[in-house]
C-alpha cells in the first residue's frame, strides 16, 4: 500500500499531538486513570485522523485487476491481409482472459476512435469503425487509450502497427506512459514496401533567367528491381518519356531543360510499372519561375478581330497568349502564370461564378493585374452589376444619376408553372422561382422612380402579380413579389395577350416585355400577336432556362419582337440577365458619337504623349467611376473613358472604348497607340522589384517559409513586416505573418495537410500601397503515408523497451503472467472525518457517563453477544422454547452473581447512590416474578 497527500504541509499540525499530551498529564480530578487514558488516546486518535484529512490523504492498494487496449493500425500502409491476420490475433487473445482481466479495442490511421471500450467480456468479429486511411497517427492512438483507462489494476497497451508514423511523433508520450506505469508491447505488422516503387520528389530551382538551362531531377525509390517508363510533363505537355530500370534502393534521373520565355511553370513526373501496390505514390510535381518577358493573357469572343493588337504588344516586348472565353482558365494555379489579364468585350454571362471569383483572388491575393476593355457585350450591358468583377475594377457598370433617361413601361412575363419551384441545382438549392423574384427585384432597384414596371404572372391562366405602376412603390412591388409561388401547367400565349391589351394602352416613349419560361408552352399564334406588338412600338426579350425549355419558339419571339434573347443553364445568372436587359432597355448605355478625348492633369500613365494630335473615338460605355479610382481619360460629356485604381495587392484599369470595333479605328492608326497600351499593361504589371527571396519546406504536414529581404546593394533588409496569403488545395485559404528571427530573415510555418498545389503571396503590410509582392509556390505530392513503406524499428522498440513491455510474435499471449499493482491514489480523507465523528462520541461518552453505568452498559452489551453466539450454535439442536428458559436462568444467575459481587466491594461515595437505585431495582424485579409464577 502507497500513501500520498495532496497537500503536505497540513502535517506540520501534528505538533499539536504532542500538545494534546502535555496538557492531559495535568489530569482531571473526576476521572479515573484508566478513564483519562482511554479519553487521552481518543483525543489524539481525533486530531490525528483530522490533519490526515486535511493533508489529503491518498492510499493506493494492491490489485490483480489488469486492463490491455489493443491498438490496431488500419492505414494505408498497411495491406490487407496484415490487417486481418491482426484482427484475428486480437480475436484469439480476448478468449484467453482471465478473471480479472478487461480489454478494450482502438483502431487508428489519420485520427483515432474507439471501437470498444474496456470489458471483462469483449467479444469481437470484424471492425465496426470506418477511419480516414491516408496517414498514420499512432500519439493519437496512445492518448485515447491514456485517457480511456480505468483506475484500478495495471495497464497494458498492445500496439499493432508498422511503426510509419507520419502527423506527430509518438517519443512525446514516453514520459508519460512511464510515469503512468503504462507498458506498450508491440506486435510489428509488415507494411507495403517489398513490392512497392515510388516517385519521392521532383527537385527544379524556384527561379530561373529566360534561355538559361536547368536541371529537373526525379528521385525515385524502389524496394526490388524492376522496369518502367518515366514520363515527365511541362505545364500538361509531354516533354520527355523514358524507359528505365528501377534498381533496389534510391534512384535519381535528370532531364536537362531550356524555357526560352518567361512565367510560371508547373512539371509533373508520372511513373507507370507493372509489379506495383499504390497508385498514389507514383506522381510529383515541381514549380519554376522563368524571369523573362512579361505574359499577358487576352480573353475575348473574336480572336481574329485582335490580332493587330497582339502584334502590337509583342513588339513593345510583352508575351501574349489569346484565348477564347470558352476556354478561360478555371483554376487559380492555371490563371497565375500570367502577369497581367486583358478582358476584351467580355460578358459575365459566358463565365461562371467560379471563373469569376478567380479574377479577385488573381489581383487581390496574388498582386496581378487586370485591364477590363469595353464594348456591346460589356459592363453594364454584360451583366457586371453585383458580380465580382465589378468589386475588383474602379468602375460602376450602372449609369450616373445626372443622366435624363426616357419614360419606359416594363412587363416581366414570369413563368410560374410547377417546374419552376423546383431547385435550381445551385449550392444555395434555390428554386428557379425564387431566383426570378430576385431578378425581379434587381430590376426594380435599377428603374428610375417615374419609370413604370408590372409582373404579369401565367401558369394556365395568367395573373398580375404586380400591376403595372410606377416603380416609386418599391414597398408595394416588394410585398406584391413575395405572393409569388408555383404550380399549374405553362400557357404563355394568353398571358401575351393579357400584355399586349396592357401596354398598347400605355403613353410611355419606351415599351418592353421580358418573358421567362422553363418549358414548352400550349400552342398559340405567337407569331401574330408578337409582330402586332413591333407595329405599336412595343419590343420583346425573352430568357430561357434549361432545356426543357422551347429555344426555338424563345428565339422566334426575340426576333419577331425586335429583342434579345437570353439562355442559360445556371439559373444564379437570372437577376443579372434582368439586369442587363432593363439597363439596355431603360437608358442607353452606350455613346456613338465623334469625339476626342481629355486627358487628366494629374494623370502619371499618359501625360508624356502628345494629346494635341490624338485622334478622335467613335462611341465608348458608360460606366460611373468609383470614390477612390483615378479618371486618367474622359470624354467632352464627363464619362469615364479610362480609369484605374489599386485593389489589394494588385491593379486593374477600365478602357471603355473597345479593341477591334468601329469606336477605336481611329485610335488603331496613331502613331502613339503602341505606347498608350504600353504605359497602361506596364501600370498594371506586378512590380518588378525584386528583394524578397522565399524558401519553402513542407514535412510531416507542415509548411515552413523562410524569407530573406536582401536590396540592391546585397544588404539585409531589417524590421519589415511581412505576411503572406496562402491558397491551399480546394481554393482553401490561409494568411499568416512572418516573424524576423536573423538579420534580413523571416519565418513562419502553415499548415499543408491536403494534396495539392500551395501558391504563396508574400508582401510588406507597410509597403502595400506599393502593390509590390513576391510569388512562391510548393505542391505536395501525397501522403507520407504512401512512401515510409518500410518496418519502423528503431519507434517500435524504444516504445516498449523504454515501457517495461515486449516485443509480442503472432503465437504470444498478451493476457500471460499478471503481476500484483497497486490502484490509482483514493481519497480517503472523508472515512478519516467520519471515524473522528464517532469518535468524538465516545471521547464524550468518557468524560460524562458514570463508570458503574459504564461496566453494567458492558455487561449487557457482553451478554448480548454471547447469547446469540449461543443461539446461532444451539438453535438447530434443540427447541426455541427450551433454549429461551435457558437463556433465562443464566441471565437470572448472572445476575445474582453481580449483585452479591458488588455487595462485598467497597463503592466509591460518588456512586453510592446510582448502586442502591440498582439494588431496589433488582429486588422489585425478583418480586414481581415470584407473584407470576
């Protein structure tokens, strides 16, 4: 038995023992020696079971009991007939328990959960637990099963596993399980590696100069010899393939490489073999940046139309590559090899809204640069109002309030049949319908107030909705709106009609009609009514969603109804469809006239050409500046024709006029057009200055960077403040700040538990103005877990050596030799208080209670136990009645004998009185059973 206390220094209160003792040989003159004794001893016994209270007694006791967690490794690494032969160790091991014994059952890879907690009678078949195989993490393991233990008994941990950790490093808890008296034995289980080979790391500089030659090297690692092709990629292209022989061990091959112009470049080793086990492990990948010439990246609709400006840019020195926007990058790893994206006449109709966000991130995170040009199918007219892409340019794609717009009646013809309640198929599982009120709303938002709108809803039969009126009731329309829903058939030719009685009765100078439908519709002359409304004037869009719906009826309409027509598969895109065609439809959005444009006096990009002689533009798109943008051109009616800002750690520039169209024919023979488009790409370029030189590492999921700030002269660059935004797999984000740990050297680490590239903007907080960054990247290929594929050892050993515990064989018993241990430290201290209650009772007792009572109180007390030890030992020999006058002739005897023994002793004078109430009490007694009898 140990003894413990949780606070020690209550035990120098036993001075007060000795205390007790001095001042009880002062005696009392009451009592008798015997008497103060016993009342001493109680006294002591009290003040000693008190201060053991206090201190915090704590005694542990010897046990037999014993619990074992079996840990069963289930990762990757480990093959599948290992994992059985492992459960079926554990199963056999459960039916050898003895008493005493409780075993519970942990399984554990890339987290830890208990499959069943520990039990006297565990039975156990196959595992019920499903874990995330792609790591292995055996500190979590060992901590659950820590934490899951009972009290009593010893504690034994059975760890089956390979031993190829790879999130935290199990050494950490040798301390602890020591302390705890936990032993770890280990049943070593043969990992994947003896038929496994494996690409480790595709090593290529980070940076290298345009033209000059660097060396991409693969390593490889193979556990028996073997053959097969390595093929390496440059940015998805094949660049090399080879056969090669795989030798056992570590294998190294490089491929010589020039990249004769300059941006961001991504390799990609891929190994293809026959004897091999994990699929996963046979590709890596690598980042290098070329310095060379900028890249741009064109986006337009008409490739053809711009080639002169290619032309152009190429001879001022810039990279160009033109793509169409069905082809427009869809991921950031691919966006950011450019410098600089120029968006020509572009609508966001023909991008996603995934596509879209892209451009944020680009300039915002990455320190790129944006140049969004106009014309018929931009800005506002392109749907920009509310997406993305307005938030990163310095312009409004709306109109300024100053403008005098016409009077316009407006009718949205709504489908509402039963389809269109149905979900969109968006993350945000939107109806269609719900979607459509929204556009809605978005156009009543942009209609002036004495401008008119009405919502004529049809299913079967069609409905107003909203009334046509002014659109100065935005309270009205709003709760008109919300009435909407869903069901019935879809007949669009009556609510045609319904329209067309309307607005042939209206006087404003502009009427339209803008009809949504999913679905066919009942047959109608459609054809009549629609060019009975062209001949009073009144002008009909339609947008049609999915296909279901009747494209070419939709189409036939917008022809025939001088309109537009709109489809689209995402419904999300519906307000700003709505959008764009009641801007379109409301005011004009476009200015086609002769003019030459101004220049700002303030303007650092174009002041140097000579704006004497410019020539003049044919027509541009207005747009409203934002607050803190710059206007570097305008037109002669004030509107914006070039305008930039900064946004985040990149920049972007609107030109409203456009590239290949009438507007700018002018523009394209003037001698100075080159150098116009020159200074503005150069404007927008991420700066060039380059003083910050990134190092990254990635191990065990972690992701250390390292940065040196060294200037011009090779001076370290002291006290900057740098943070550096990074976009995980899975567009993840992360942005941590850099602590300066040596002269010119900063540090910090992240978090890269996920497969996939990791692209690092690093920027100084002070400096951010500047738009200045440095761009870094590292891809993790894999999992850990798919290349430590070999027996870990040197783990498995020193954790059950340094543990008291074995190395077990398949044939081993885990539930063999028990030894005696003691239980976990109990508190005790409140049976300590209780025993010192009673007996302070007692110490009472003694003090007070006079000694003849006492002894007659023992007498009885005595007698009482003897009779029934007498009665349990004779009662099955003889009758109860015949035991009962028995016990009562003794009792009588017993009696007598005390009274006549007390007569002949001498009685002290205290008690003379309490021993003849006694005498009296016995001789009425004996009378009243003599009269019974």
């Amino acid at each position: 038995m140990f003894i413990q206390f949780s606070h020690p220094w209550f035990l120098l209160l036993g001075i007060l023992l000795a205390f007790i003792w001095y001042i009880s040989r002062r005696g009392h003159p009451l009592l008798s020696a015997a008497r103060r004794k016993i009342a001493l001893l109680l006294r002591l016994l009290i003040l000693t079971f008190l201060i053991l209270a206090l201190a915090g007694i704590k005694i542990s006791l010897p046990t037999k009991d014993r619990t074992i967690f079996f840990l069963l490794d289930v990762s990757e690494s480990i093959n599948a007939q290992n994992r059985k032969t492992a459960q079926d160790y554990i199963k056999k091991s459960l039916e050898k328990m003895k008493e005493g014994d409780e075993a519970g059952i942990i399984v554990f890879a890339r987290q830890a959960f208990v499959e069943s907690l520990p039990q006297s009678r565990l039975e156990f078949s196959h595992l019920l637990t499903r874990v995330n195989a792609d790591y292995t993490n055996i500190v979590a393991a060992l901590e659950l099963a820590v934490a899951n233990f009972p009290q009593k008994g010893s504690k034994k941990i059975v760890l089956l596993s390979d031993g190829n950790q790879n999130r935290k490093e199990a050494r950490v808890l040798l301390d602890s399980l020591t302390k705890k008296g936990i032993e770890v034995d280990i049943l070593p289980l043969v990992s994947l590696g003896q038929e496994e080979s494996l690409l480790e790391a595709l090593i290529v500089p980070q940076r290298v100069k345009q033209g000059e030659e660097l060396k991409i090297k693969v390593i490889a690692q193979s556990f028996q010899e073997s053959s097969a092709t390595l093929n390496l990629y440059c940015n998805n292209e094949l660049l090399a393939k080879e056969q090669i022989k795989l030798r056992e061990g570590q294998n190294v091959f490089i491929f010589p490489h020039i990249l004769n112009e300059g941006g961001f470049y991504t390799y990609k080793a891929v190994l293809q073999l026959y004897a091999d086990t994990i699929a996963a492990n046979n590709q890596v990948s690598g980042y290098t940046i070329v310095e060379g010439r900028p890249k741009l990246l064109l986006l337009t609709s008409q490739p053809e139309a711009i080639s002169h400006f290619i032309h152009l840019l190429e001879k001022e020195g810039f990279q160009c590559e033109i793509r169409s926007v069905s082809n427009a990058p869809s991921s950031l790893d691919e966006l950011q090899d450019y410098d600089t994206c120029i968006l020509d006449n572009i609508s966001t109709f023909q991008l996603s809204q995934h596509q879209l966000s892209l451009f944020s991130r680009y300039i915002k995170d990455l320190g790129k640069g944006l140049i969004a040009v106009g014309g018929v199918n931009s800005f506002g007219l392109g749907g920009y109002q509310t997406t993305v892409l307005e938030e990163v340019l310095p312009v409004y794609a709306g109109i300024q309030q100053k403008l005098i717009s016409p009077t316009l009646s407006l009718v949205l013809v709504m489908d509402k049949s039963g389809s269109m309640g149905s979900e969109s198929g968006q993350a945000s599982a939107s109806s269609k319908l719900s979607l459509a009120k929204k556009a809605a709303l978005a156009v009543v938002n942009l209609l002036a107030l004495h401008e008119r709108i009405g919502v004529l809803s049809f299913d079967t039969e069609p409905q107003w909705t909203v009334p046509l009126q002014p659109t100065a009731n935005k309270s009205d329309i709003f709760r008109q709106l919300s009435s909407l829903a869903s069901g019935g058939g879809t007949s669009l030719f009556p609510a045609l009609e319904e329209v067309f009685d309307k607005l042939k009765k209206e006087a404003s100078m502009a009427r339209h009609v803008i009809v949504l439908s999913d679905g066919l519709s009942s047959q109608g002359d459609f054809e009549k009514i629609i060019k009975e409304m062209a001949q009073e004037k009144i002008t009909v869009s339609t947008v049609a969603i999915g296909e279901d719906t009747d494209l070419e009826l939709m189409q036939d309409i917008a022809g025939w109804g001088k309109g537009k027509i709109y489809y689209t598969n995402n419904v999300e895109s519906l307000p700003r469809i709505f959008a764009s065609e009641a801007l379109r439809i409301s005011r004009t959005l476009t200015v086609t006239e002769s003019f030459v444009p101004i220049v700002s006096e303030n303007s650092p990009i174009l002041s140097s050409l000579d704006w004497q002689n410019v020539p003049p533009l044919e027509g541009y798109i207005i747009t409203t500046p934002k607050q803190v943008s710059d206007v570097q051109l305008f037109s002669p009616r004030k509107d914006p024709l070039l305008v930039t800002w900064r946004y985040g750690l990149g920049r972007t520039a609107v030109f409203t006029c456009d590239l290949a169209g009438d507007w700018s024919k002018n523009w394209r023979e003037w001698p100075q057009y080159s150098q116009f488009w020159e200074r503005l790409i150069n404007w927008v370029l991420p700066s060039e200055e380059e003083t910050l030189f990134p190092l990254i590492t990635v191990k065990e999921e972690k992701g250390v960077l390292i940065v040196d700030a060294i200037d011009q002269k090779g001076e370290f660059i002291n006290f900057l403040s740098l943070k550096a935004h990074i976009v995980k797999p899975e567009d993840k984000e992360e942005i941590i700040f850099l602590d300066q740990t040596a002269p010119g050297r900063y540090l910090s680490s992240f978090y890269a538990d996920e497969v996939g590239p990791y692209i690092i903007s690093i920027s100084d907080e002070r400096r951010e103005e500047s738009g200045s960054s440095q761009i870094a990247g590292t891809i993790v290929p894999y999992s850990a877990e798919y290349r430590e594929l070999t027996l870990n050892e040197p783990l498995l050993t020193q954790l059950s050596s340094e543990t008291g515990g074995q190395v077990l064989k398949f044939e081993d018993n885990p539930f063999g030799k028990n030894r005696i241990t003691f239980s976990d430290p109990q508190d005790i201290w409140p049976w300590l208080v209780l025993i010192a209650s009673f007996l302070l009772l007692a110490d009472i007792g003694i003090r007070t209670v006079s000694s003849q009572i006492g002894r007659l109180l023992l007498k009885e007390v005595s007698l009482g136990l003897k009779t029934s030890i007498r009665f349990f030992s004779l009662s099955k020999a003889e009758s109860l009645e015949k035991y009962t006058h028995l016990i009562e002739k003794r009792r009588k005897r017993q009696e007598e004998k005390e009274i006549s023994g007390r007569a002949s002793r001498s009685v002290d004078t205290d008690d003379n009185e309490s021993y003849y109430r006694l005498l009296g009490h016995l001789a009425r007694r004996r009378q009243k059973e003599d009269g019974d009898k």
